[in-house]
C-alpha cells in the first residue's frame, strides 16, 4: 500500500502552560474527503496550523506522501501540493474576485516576469488559459456573477466559497480547508458540498474542519474526532455518530 | 584618554536626547501599535518655540521653557486630536506610518513657514563655563539634559506602571477591542500618549539645544535617531529604548571623533542592521511568537480601478496622444518644469511599484535617485563615460544598495524597511555633502554633460522632453504587463496577507526584494536624467526631503494605479513654478496634502476621478455576463 496522502506522527504543541495540541496521530487515505470535528478550543486549527507549518511543533512530525515536511517553508509546504484556507475568510481585499482566484494559481505561471513585462505571446496565452479555468471555478462555485467586483465587497459566504476556490486554483493534491461553511447560509452551505464532492471527485484529497454536522456527515467518508488537543475517536461517519467519547466531547459526561 | 573620555560623554548626552524621543516611539507604540515619524519634529517645534520666547523676546530662560514646552504639547494635541486619532481606527498600520510622514513633513513645513531656513543656537541654561569633576570636563548643559532625560523616564515608568490612567493606556496596547468594551476610552488615551509623546520629545529638544545647532528639518535627524534607537533596543519596552539611545549616541560619536562625522549617519544604519540581523525584537525584548494565522493589514482603503480591454486601449492611446501633442500646446516657459515632472515620475512609478503594489512604505527613494544621478554624473563629467553607461552604472549600483538593504529586511514584517531606507537615504545626504573632492559637496556637481547617445543630443528641453516621454511609456507599458500577469498578483497578495500569499506558494521575501528592486532601479534612472538634464546636481535635489515629497506625490496622485502618481507628481511641480512667491510654502503644503490625501482620499486624485468618471465600482448585479 501506498503512504497516505497526509499523516501526522505524535504532534506537540504548547503555548505557555496550555497544551493546545499534545502527541495527536492520525493519517489522511489518498482520495478521501476527511473531517476533522471536534468543540470550540479543540486544536483543530492549532493542528491545521502545525501541519503547514504556521507553527514549528514542539514535538512530532508530519508526512506528505510519505515526505517529512520538517524544513520546509509555507510557501514551501505549498508548492509541494499541499494549501490550506483560513478560518476568517482571507482574499485579498483590493483586488476583484478574478484576481484572486487567478492568484491562486501562482505556482502554475510558468512565463517569467520579464516575459509578462514585454507583453510576450506566450506570456499573454498563459494569461488567457489561467482566465479561463478561474472563470471554470467562479462558474463552479456560482460566483461568476461577482468576478468582476472588488472582493472585499462580496457577502460573507461568497468571499469563503471564494477563498475555497482561489485554493482550488492552485490544483493542490491535498487541500486543507478550515471551517469553510462558517458564516454561510443553507444556499451557500449546499453549494459548499456539491462544490466538496466534485474536487474529491477529481482525485484531490480534501481535509476539512468543520462544525456543521450535516455538512460533515453529508459528504465526508472519515471523520477524525479531536478533543482537549488530542484524537478521541476515528471513522466513517456512522461509526463516530454511534462513539460515547464523542458524545461526551459534544455533550459533557452525564452526572453519575 | 582624556578625549575618549570627552566624547563618549558626549555621546551620553546626545544619546539620552535620542532615548527620550525613543521613549515617545515607544509610548506611542505600545498605545497604538503605530510608529510615529514626527516624534523627532516636534523636538525641534520646541527648540525654535525657546529660541524665540528666550532669545527674540527676551523672556526669562525658565519662563521660556515651560512656554515653549506648552507651545509644544498643545501643538501634539491639536495635531494628534485632528489627524493621528481619527485616523487610526480607519488606516492600515503602513498608512499611518505615511500619515506621520507627511505630520512630519508639515511639522518641518511650518517651522520652515515661521522661522525661516537659516540655523539657530541658544545659550546654556547655566552658562558657558564647563564644570570639573575629577579632571575631566563637563558642560553644564549636560547636567541639564541628564537630568531632564532622568526625570522623563521615571515619570513615564511611574504613569504606566503605577497609575490607573497607565494601566488604561497599557490595556489599549494590549487590545483596544477589549479595552473599549471595558469602558476605556480609546480614542482619548490615544490623544493622550501622543500629546504626552510630543511633550517629552519638545523637553527633550529644548534641553539639548544649547548643544547644538537646529533648524527647521533637524527634527528628522531625531526621528530616525529615536526610531533606530527603538528599534535597537526593542519597540515598546521603555528601558530599551533608553538603553538604544545611548548605544546609538556614543556609538555615533566615537565614529564622528575618530572615523569622520560623515559615517555618524551610517553609524546608525550598521548598529540598526546589525540588530535585525542578530536579534530582530530588538536587544531588550524577549522574543515573542506573534500570531501567525490573523491578518496583517485588516483595512485596505484602495479602491479597485480596472480598465479594460477596448476602453484601456482607447484611453491609453489618448494618453500617448497627449504626451506626443503636448510640446505644441503649453507655453515654452513652462516646458522645462514638465520635463522635470516627467523625470520625477519615473521615481514615484517604482516607488508605486514598491509602495502601491507590494504594500512596502520606503523613505528613501532619494536616496537611489542620488545614487544613480551622482554616479552617472560623475562618471560622464570626471571620466567622460557616455551618458548611457553612467546611467548603467548608476543602476547597478543602486540595485547593489537595494540587495544589501533587503537581505535584512525582507524576512521581516514591520515597518522594518521603511526604517533601514530612511537611514539609508540620511547616510546618503551626509556622503553626498561631505564627499566635497567627489561630489562637489553643498554646492554641488557643476558642468554635468547634456545626455546623448553617440551623435543625438539631448540638450534641449522638447528633445529631453521626448525621450523622458518614450520613456514613460515604454515603462508604463512594461510595468502594466507585469502587474496584470502573475507577478502583479503576487506582488498584490503580499501587500495584503503575507500568510495568506505563502499559503499559496508566493515567496514572499523574493517579491518584496523584486519590488523594492524595481523601485531603487527607476529612481536611479530618474536621477540620472535629473542630472544630466540640468547639468548640475546638489545634495538638497535628491536628499530625504525629496523622499518624503515623492511619497507625498504619490499618495496624493493615486497608490496602486501606476499613472496616478503623475497627477501628484504635476501637481507638486508645476504649482510651484506657476506661484513662485508661493515656494516658502511648498513643504508645508506637500504635508498638508499629504495627510489630506491619506485621511480623505483614498486612492489619491486618479482613484477619485476614476471612480467618478470611468468605472464606478462594479456591483455584484451590474457586472453580470
């Protein structure tokens, strides 16, 4: 069997006194649409954060595609195949929605600037084709009304689906999606998820975090249920749904 | 021995002048996490404001002190109440850091307004007879600054640490969101800690006075004095700062009294580079983890102006119309001023590069215009190298300079260029006016040759004019191509969202580096021409005041646009010459303008007038295919 597409191996991480993230293992199958849920102050972004290397971890390592990603820069970690999102929806203010998406495509410009600079034919058809699969994304995402606006003007969920997208634009092997559906309405949410199956459709493996359930048991097909910095249970959805560890992270313990 | 012992205490002194400016840095940066470059201004506010109550009114010197001193702090508190506060909840950090700038600029404009540009000394408070303490010389003056300085930084250390109103401005530094919902008022300890600022920053001036000479733009030697002195030992810490000011003072002086008074300036700039390099939070700090998933800049005021396709096409085409008329139409008086604006622009282009795409504030574009312009001068006039290799020359050089620079700074976030290119562009000035057997020194480089290539001359101002506008195009053109691909997109993450920009691949550090590179190579260039155009070159043509003006031309044109600037490039040339009785004011203006435009209008003149004209922003319905 292949190595996974992503796997973490006893990560750390304190800040002060408080353990955010301490010795969590877990590992994300290639093609797999994984869910990473857990309450508020879990450490799932804390660990999002360690895994792209935001953080340098305390302890432990992360493996992509079997490669350790110690050393490496984020924009290293990135041109690896790996990109994440944010949790507050960072686009790019000052620039429109097609921009950003196009920005998201950095790492596959392959004219040099000079070459942009002099207006070159090449240049200027790597241009062109970018422009079309970022309207292929916007269209995708049913966004294409806005491409042209300043993205900083888009309504809150717009701008998460876009920042999904400019992500997407990056034609990552894994991409690491941090609560993507906060902030967005039912619409938006159904738009999320059929956009979530159509890119594991496409072979890339997706991680996300996320707090809302139906979401995650729509379309995830592992679940990895984290709590007080620490994984408390793993699986398909049906088997976490049944799990009393994670009914006692969600719900508390019941007075004995 | 005994001279060592002289000038290190020389040094003390100096240095605990720049630590008290240090500690306004610092105070005002600990309140609102934003850097104020008129700090140093206000020193030399006070200093003027005593020379006139002491010396031209006769008053008595502690009458005139504490007038001077009041002089001062109501001029911080008008001047923080009607622009620093408002502004702050509304502007990124890099704009106020512009905001200040041009605070400063106005400060000097105003000083220059009042009291004229001839230098002024006052007497020591107690007399010019120096006492003797075991064998060595002291000015009494130095009792006077060390005790003033002393009893600022007890003061400050007492309000903060052991008052309710410190625990207050401690608590905006912390987190003014929380602070405010707690029921402090944000916007008055604001007010407070800059008018505070001003006040220790004019008691300092005042005392150190006697001790020097000032006139009205020594207040920037104190800003970048204060600042690397704060940077040096570590931005908000109190002690740290005190400390960095007595570093940098007896550094400073030991390299004026043994070395040269030339590399004073460049003392500053090694000590500042030096910390970066080694410990980048400053001596004094302990090294924090900042957050590295929240945003950089929350706000970003730029409105988003795209032309495109057929209409960019026909607007361009005007444009170089315009440009290729222009000859017929304005009087010929008047031609020469707009082959200075044309070569001025192509400085404030790269700095739009640097500061409008890459969000990247340099005060010291000047500084690469004197590079590039003494350079390709010396070379022609000295050497006879044709104009074209001077300008590479020049350039290369530049780009030399511009490499050095970011190596240090590019890793880190902060305002850490803006401070590295204003101490680059102040050691430019004094090489520039001291190299007297090079440069020409004050009085600068004369019998510079017209710029030819082989048999085409350049001499006269419709051919200068010509070349300088194919130029312009060419460059436009050639930026426009670049900033519409890949690498302006890149550029434009990075102003924004470092980490969302690494998030995505982007190497951050090798964008800003191209950035600033584009930016020192146009400036270069644009001197250059400068110099070749009027066949002479003086240190006050490309010094630190044509800095801070080019980013005042720049804001007040249009950031982000690249021909925007031009507007303000036009506007600050041409009034001028137009209303020459008007050119006392000329500074204070560009101040005023300066922060005007940063408060008001965002997106500078071209931003206002597109958004009214050409491309009202476009709607989520209206844009729909």
């Amino acid at each position: 069997m292949s190595a996974p597409a992503l796997e973490a191996v006893g990560l750390a991480k304190s800040f002060g006194g408080v353990r955010a993230v301490d010795d969590v293992s877990f590992s994300v199958p290639e093609g797999s649409l994984t869910a990473l849920i857990g309450p508020n102050g879990a450490g799932k972004t804390t660990l999002f954060n360690l895994v792209t290397r935001l953080y340098e971890p305390d302890a432990g390592e992360v493996r992509f595609r079997g490669r350790p990603l110690a050393g490496l820069s984020p924009a290293g970690i990135a041109s690896l195949g790996l990109v994440r999102t944010f949790q507050s929806a960072r686009i790019f203010p000052g620039m429109t929605a097609l921009e950003n998406v196009l920005a998201g495509a950095h790492l596959h410009v392959r004219a040099p600037a000079w070459r942009q600079m002099l207006w070159l034919p090449a240049a200027r058809r790597e241009q062109r084709e970018l422009v079309r699969s970022a309207d292929a994304l916007l269209d995708l995402a049913g966004l294409l009304p806005f491409r042209d606006a300043a993205a900083t003007d888009l309504p809150m969920g717009a701008q998460k689906l876009l920042e999904v997208i400019r992500a997407l634009m990056a034609r990552p092997r894994v991409v690491l999606l941090d609560e993507p559906a906060a902030g967005l309405n039912d619409a938006e949410t159904a738009e999320l998820a059929s956009l979530l199956r159509a890119v594991r459709s496409s072979g890339v493996t997706v991680v996300v975090v996320e707090h809302n359930m139906s979401l995650v048991m729509g379309v995830a097909d592992r679940v990895i249920v984290v709590d007080l910095g620490a994984v408390v249970a793993s699986g398909t959805p049906a088997e976490i749904q049944g799990n009393p560890r994670v009914i006692e992270a969600y719900v508390g313990r019941e007075a004995a | 021995m005994e001279q060592a012992i002289q000038t290190v205490i020389g040094g003390l002194l100096q240095g605990s002048v720049f630590g008290v400016v240090a500690l306004g840095f610092s105070l005002v940066f600990r309140v609102t996490g934003a850097i104020n470059l008129s700090q140093g201004a206000f020193c030399i506010v006070g200093a003027l404001a005593m020379y006139s109550f002491e010396v031209s009114l006769g008053w008595p010197a502690w009458i005139a002190a504490a007038a001077a001193v009041a002089v001062t702090a109501a001029a911080g508190a008008a001047i923080g109440a009607a622009t620093f506060v408002p502004a702050l909840s509304r502007l990124p950090v890099s704009s106020m850091l512009i905001l200040t700038a041009g605070l400063l600029t106005t400060l000097e404009g105003l000083s220059l307004v009042v009291w004229g540009s001839q230098p002024y000394a006052l007497p020591p408070f107690s007399g010019e007879a120096p006492v003797t303490v075991l064998g060595v010389r002291l000015p009494t003056q130095g009792f006077w600054i060390v005790g003033a300085a002393a009893a600022i930084i007890a003061g400050v250390w007492f309000l903060l640490m052991r008052t309710a109103l410190g625990r207050g401005l401690r608590a905006c530094a912390e987190n003014p969101t929380a602070a405010r919902l707690m029921g402090i008022d944000v916007p008055r300890m604001t007010l407070f800690s800059f008018t505070l600022a001003a006040l220790i920053a004019g008691v300092g001036g005042i005392v150190v006075a006697p001790i020097l000479s000032f006139q009205f733009d020594t207040g920037r030697l104190f800003t970048i004095s204060g600042f690397s002195a704060v940077a040096i030992g570590g931005l908000g810490s109190l002690a740290g700062s005190v400390a960095g000011g007595e570093l940098l003072g007896v550094a400073e002086q030991l390299a004026a009294g043994y070395v040269s008074s030339l590399f004073a300036n460049g003392i500053a700039l090694a000590l500042l580079i030096l910390t970066l390099l080694v410990r980048p939070s400053g001596l004094f700090t302990a090294r924090r983890t900042r957050r590295e998933d929240v945003r950089d800049e929350h706000r970003i005021y730029h409105p988003v102006v795209r032309l495109r396709g057929r209409r960019a096409v026909v607007f361009g085409l005007g444009a170089v119309a315009v440009l290729a008329l222009l000859p017929w139409i304005v009087p010929a008086g008047l031609m020469s001023s707009i082959v200075i604006t044309g070569i001025l622009f192509i400085g404030v282009l790269g700095l739009d590069v640097l500061m409008g795409y890459c969000g990247q504030v340099s005060l010291g574009q000047a500084g690469f215009m004197a590079v590039g312009g003494y350079t390709a001068a010396i070379l022609a006039t000295n050497y006879g190298w044709p104009p074209l290799a001077g300008i590479a020359a020049g350039i290369a050089l530049s780009l030399a300079c511009a490499v050095a620079l970011s190596l240090v700074t590019m890793r880190l976030r902060g305002h850490y260029l803006a401070l590295a290119t204003l101490a680059f562009g102040l050691l430019v000035d004094s090489l520039t006016v001291g190299m007297t057997e090079t440069t020409g020194g004050p009085s600068g480089l004369v019998g510079v040759p017209s710029f030819a290539v082989g048999p085409l001359d350049f001499g006269s101002p419709v051919a200068m004019y010509y070349l300088v506008a194919a130029l312009i195009v060419v460059l436009v053109l050639a930026l426009l191509g670049g900033i519409r691909s890949g690498f302006g997109r890149a550029l434009q993450a990075v102003r924004t969202d470092q980490t969302a920009a690494a998030a995505l691949g982007i190497d951050v550090p090798r964008y800003k580096m191209a950035a600033f590179a584009i930016s020192a190579a146009l400036a270069s260039l644009s001197g250059s021409l400068y110099a070749f155009y009027f066949h002479f070159l003086s240190p006050e043509m490309v010094g630190t005041a044509r800095s801070l003006e080019m980013i005042a031309m720049l804001v007040v044109g249009g950031e982000g646009t690249l021909v925007g600037s031009l507007f303000g490039v036009a506007l600050l040339t041409l009034l001028p010459t137009i209303f020459q009785p008007l050119a006392l004011y000329k500074t204070l203006a560009e101040g005023l303008l300066l922060v005007l435009a940063v408060r008001y209008l965002p997106g500078g003149i071209f931003g206002a007038l597109a958004q009214r004209f050409l491309n009202p922003p476009a709607r989520a319905a209206g844009s729909a295919p």
